[in-house]
C-alpha cells in the first residue's frame, strides 16, 4: 500500500492499484490503516475519512450523508464495491443512494436507530432541558457534555461532536428499502456496541441482502475474523 492525497487535497488515503475495486471506509475514531490486514487482498483504496486519521479536518460538521455527498466526487470511477465498519458502513449507505455499486459491505454498523425508554430521562438530558430554558449558560452545558458524554464525544473537537450528534441521529429505516444493490451485512454475536439485533433488523429491510452473524465476535472484528470478511467482500 502506499499513501496518497486525493483530488480534493486534504483526503489521505493508502492504495495499491491505480484502478482500485474496493473502497475501504473506517469506523468512528479509525484510520485507514484499520483494513491492512484484509485491503492487501484486494485491487483498493482505505481513507482516512476527513476529521481522522492524517486527512485535514473540516471546520464544519457533517452528516453521514453529506459525508457520502463529499467523498463520491474523490472516491476513483474504478470502485465497484463499498466496504465500511460501523460509521463507514453508514456512509457506505448513503454512497449506494449516489452510485449504482456492485455491491457493499456493512460491518458492524447501527443502520436503525435504537429506541430508547421513553420514561427514562438521564442527567444529561435534564441540563439540555434547562438550557433551553436559559437556566444554564452555554459554557456549562458544554462543561456538562463533556462529562456526561461518551469518550468518543469527549474526545472530539467541536465539529466532530456536532458530527457524531448527527451520525446517532441518522436513522437510516426510510432509506433502506430503496437500496438497489445487494448488501452484505456482518455483526458480531457479541458486539455491545452494535447489537446484531441491529442486522437482523437491517436484513429484514434491504431488499437484496445476506446477513452474517460472526460468531463471539464484538464490534472490532477486522483482525480477528479477517479470513471471513475476505471471504464475504470476495463472494
């Protein structure tokens, strides 16, 4: 593999073909470096998508689905197929909507928003509530975000929060059953972080899709069921 800045300047990405088949896209937090143990198997390109990795960062927030409206126009013509693991899986949805592909490949990825109790009210939802009643200034519910909030919205800066807020709320059921290309969906049995529930719901959506539930595997799968997911993209 060697490193390359697409068109837009700013995409890093590692290729090994000038006409590249595969498109590799990372979850929340990768790097493209996250598929070297499966993209050496293929004709591809692995991203950093922009905000990760070593691509330079927008100074904006985007939605997964601007995200696949950015990356179309430097993705090469020669791609056939989408891989994406959790986050990129999304972004690998929206892509299918922009680009008739020969397929993709959604690993570990929360395509259906997860209801949750509705008289469950956390803490953090309750300072969000006073803050919009001007209780609270902005600083201190910034304060409280980071506190309350997950690694991976601690951890980011100011876009990628807005981002990440943005990727939890892209519900993805009203487009699931216009993808018009097959989908090969891959959960791991014991992923807490996406449920296989999450697939099973996803498959019974998709019109043209094969689910493969692999087998005490949790959310990060690439390297230990490698062979497999080879397997799935070759297939």
């Amino acid at each position: 593999m060697i490193a390359k800045i697409l068109s837009d300047n700013l995409t890093y990405s590692q290729v090994n073909s000038e006409n590249p088949k595969i498109c590799f896209l990372h979850g929340w937090g990768g790097e493209s470096s996250n598929w070297k143990n499966i993209s050496g198997e293929f004709e591809s390109i692995a991203l950093d998508i922009p905000g990760f990795g070593k691509s330079v960062p927008f100074e904006k927030s985007f939605s997964p689905k601007t995200y696949a409206e950015y990356l179309i126009d430097i993705i090469p013509d020669s791609v056939e197929i989408i891989v994406g693991h959790s986050y990129g899986g999304r972004i690998a949805v929206h892509l299918s909507r922009l680009k008739k592909y020969k397929k993709i490949v959604v690993i570990a990825s929360p395509l259906v928003k997860v209801d949750k109790t509705k008289d469950s009210i956390s803490i953090f939802k309750f300072y969000k509530f006073i803050h919009k009643l001007n209780l609270i200034s902005d600083e201190k519910l910034e304060k409280i975000k980071k506190k309350y909030g997950s690694e991976d919205y601690k951890n980011a800066n100011k876009y990628l929060r807005d981002t990440l807020v943005m990727a939890v709320n892209d519900d993805l059921v009203q487009i699931l059953p216009k993808i018009d290309t097959h989908v090969d969906l891959v959960y791991g049995e014991y992923d807490t972080t996406v449920l296989p529930q999450n697939g099973t719901t996803a498959n019974k959506i998709i019109p043209d899709s094969d689910l493969t539930i692999l087998p005490k595997e949790n959310h990060f799968c690439l390297n230990s069921s490698k062979e497999k997911i080879i397997e799935i993209i070759k297939r």
